[in-house]
C-alpha cells in the first residue's frame, strides 16, 4: 500500500528538533559514505522554468522529490516553486509513499541552517539577522533558537505583509524582534545572518561582513545564475557547503565567485558532515567569519520524510491506496 500525505497532513507530524537531528546525522553519515546523494540534473521547462529531480538513498528507502522552479507562476499568483516526494523501499521497491514537498522542505532547509549554526557559529552569538521575512524566515527563526540563545531579532524584508505574518509567527519564541531598512543593517547588526531571498543578483556584500560573524545563505534559487551573496562575500569568509557535488552543479554563488577568480572549487570542498564528524575545521576561532553555503539536498527530504512517515503510520494520518491494483 501506498500513503498519501497531504501539506496538511505533513504540517502536524513535524517535530522541528527530531528534523535537526536527522539531518545532522544524515549529514555525517553522507560525509562517511553510508548514503547516497547523487548531484541532480536540472531540466529546462518552458517559460525559464526548470525541474529538478533530487535523489537520496539510504539501507532502507530511496526518495525521489522533483522540484519544479517555475518563475512564470508569479504572476499567476502560485508558488514559483512546488515540489513532490515520492518514497520507494530500498528493499522491496514498493512504493511506500507519495508526499507533498513543501512543509518538508521549509522544516529540513531550516534545520540544515541550524546544524551548521550549531557547529559554526560562536557560542556568545545572540542576535539573529533575517534578509527576507516569509515563511522561511518563521522556520529559521525557531530552528536557529534551539541552538543558540537568541535575545534579538532584526528583520528586513521589502513588503509589510510579510513581516506581519512573520511576527505572527514567531510571537511564541518570546524574543524581540526590530526592523531593519536595508540587508546592509540587518549584516551591520547581527551576529547570525540568514539569507532567505530568492534573489537574482547579490543582495548582501562581503565587504559588510564583520569578525565573528555566521552567515546561513540559503533563499537563491537552485540556478547557476542566481546569487545572494557576492563573490567577495565567498572570499572573505570560511566556506562550508551542504555537499560538494550538488554544490558544483546549482550555486550560483558559488559558481559565479568561481568564474570571477575570487575562490576555486577546493575553496568549496568542506561539506558541513566533515565538519560535524571532525575531518575538517570550521570556526578556526572567534575572528573568523563563517558561511554555510545551503543549495538543499535529496538527503535531508529523506531523512525528514523517514520522520513524518513513522508518525503518520503511529497516528493512523493520510489515504492509503494500492497503487498496484
């Protein structure tokens, strides 16, 4: 049989510090080899849209979720990105279940965000930078205050509304948050800086970096031509990425800092699991700026997905259908 999983369905299963906890392990045990994630390939849809299948496998089960990056649904008023999971036992090769993407998504991207925190930032950090205020922003903010004591928040995005929904959203965490006018005062003010920004061209510049600081660039999207932070940004800063594969075939910040001499992809082969598992330093001390460079992995939808599965058998949530019949 297979479960149907809706966005509703998915959004009362997760459990944000179980999902920080898989994704850490599921980092570690990438940088050791015992799963797979291959490097997807993009696919070119009409309209400059593109889809990308993001793959991960493990003993037990292999994920497909197919990203679909469609900038024409802007004005349609739809999501520029939409994305579904499908799981499949690595045993049998039933398929176990079919999942909408988002909630996962935003949840597993925030929880990387917080795992490479946890490991990078400096223990005294305590101001949380946002550039950008959607929903993304809500799951950065509760992820990144589980591991750091946060005691403010400054905040820029370019429309209101989303900074009302934001505050919405955030109201239980208790900390202060401050707008800011411009992503320069959010970098100028923060020790923890999230970049949540589907920008095109850099939004924050290296030069505007400070001693000490951690930046979590992860709103671009998965485009070679896209970028939030500059290549002297790349420069400045301790690289780490997610996974150096993936990283070669969609950052444009990285690619882009690349071509302009700033770094060299060696500059890029610190993945954040050798970093947990000891094989490579990150903060080499309280001066140093860090940046965790986050283009999203097949890997974390698969460990986040493990997660709501098991809590969705446990508590009887979704439609089964067999789709053998």
């Amino acid at each position: 049989m297979t479960l149907i999983l809706t966005r509703s369905d998915i959004a009362g299963l997760l459990d944000r510090r179980a999902v920080r906890h898989a994704v850490e392990a599921a980092h570690a045990a990438l940088a050791t080899g015992h799963v797979q994630n291959p490097a997807p390939q993009a696919i070119t849809l009409p309209h400059n849209g593109s889809a990308i299948p993001m793959t991960a496998a493990d003993e037990h089960g292999v994920t497909v979720k197919l990203l679909a990056d469609l900038p024409a649904n802007r004005a349609r008023g739809l999501p520029t990105q939409r994305s579904t999971i499908i799981v499949t036992s690595a045993v049998t090769g039933e398929c176990v279940a079919v999942l909408d993407g988002r909630a996962i998504t935003a949840v597993r991207t925030a929880a990387a965000s917080a795992v490479a925190t946890d490991y990078l930032a400096r223990q005294d950090a305590s101001v949380l930078g946002l550039v950008g205020a959607g929903n993304l922003a809500i799951e950065h903010a509760h992820a990144i205050a589980d591991v750091r004591r946060i005691r403010k928040i400054v905040l820029w995005s370019r429309t209101t509304d989303t900074v009302a929904t934001f505050r919405a959203g955030t109201e239980s965490l208790g900390i202060t948050t401050e707008f800011a006018e411009s992503p320069e005062s959010v970098v100028e003010r923060s020790d923890i800086v999230c970049t949540l920004t589907p920008s095109r061209d850099p939004i924050v510049s290296g030069h505007w970096f400070r001693p000490g600081q951690h930046i979590n660039a992860i709103g671009a999207p998965p485009r070679p031509d896209h970028r939030e932070i500059d290549a002297a940004g790349m420069r400045r800063a301790r690289l780490v990425v997610d996974h150096h594969p993936t990283v070669m075939a969609k950052s444009g910040a990285v690619l882009q800092a690349i071509a302009e001499h700033a770094i060299t992809a060696d500059d890029a082969r610190t993945e954040l699991g050798h970093v947990i598992n000891n094989r490579a330093l990150g903060r080499h001390d309280d001066t140093c700026i860090t940046l965790f460079e986050s283009v999203g992995l097949g890997l974390q939808d698969l460990a986040t997905t493990q997660l709501v599965l098991t809590e969705a058998i446990e508590h009887n949530i979704g439609h089964a259908i067999d789709l053998t019949n």
